[in-house]
C-alpha cells in the first residue's frame, strides 16, 4: 500500500490534486483508508493516477473525455457507461426508456 506522499512523488501530481481527482474520477479512484482515515493507494490506484494524467496532459481530454476513457480502459459495458453518457455520473439515475425526463 501506497500513501499520498508517495503516489504524488511517483508520479509528479500534487496532492490537492489527488483530492480532486478522487471527487472527479470517484468511479475509478477510490483509496482504501487507514482507521486514523489516511488514503492507502494500491498499484492498481498507481496505475489510474497516471492513466489520468496522461489522458489530461497528453490527450488533453476534458474531465468528461477522461471520464469515458476510463469506463473504456478499466470497466465493462454496464451501468457506469450509461451513468457517464447521460451525465449521471454521481447523481440520480437516468429516467427509464419511454418516459419523459422532467
């Protein structure tokens, strides 16, 4: 397990910016907390963390493009992809086919 620090020397990205993409990307980066609630980051999480800065500075992707990249990259036909399409992501769910959205 990886903590903050190390996941922000790993890969150059700041902490706050961590953060953020915790609340932005929260579908896809979820660190495990220690009961004192310091974030413990996988390789897995390792992995993402740099995935989303490539597709951000190399790509230059918005948050949203970032967003379907991922569900693309790492998960399968589902729920998430609808979620993303529709700009559910986070929200309520999309209304059911055959009624009208309010």
């Amino acid at each position: 397990m990886l903590t903050i620090d190390q996941i922000s020397q790993l890969t150059g990205v700041r902490k706050s910016t961590l953060r953020y993409w915790e609340r932005s990307f929260d579908h896809f980066l979820q660190p495990a907390r220690t009961n004192s609630n310091r974030r413990e980051y996988t390789l897995e999480d390792l992995d993402r963390v740099r995935t989303i800065k490539r597709l951000l500075e190399q790509e230059h992707l918005t948050s949203h493009g970032v967003r379907l990249r991922l569900v693309e990259l790492f998960t399968k036909e589902g729920s998430v992809r609808r979620k993303i399409k529709t700009g559910q992501v986070g929200g309520s769910p999309p209304p059911k086919e055959g009624t009208a959205a309010s």
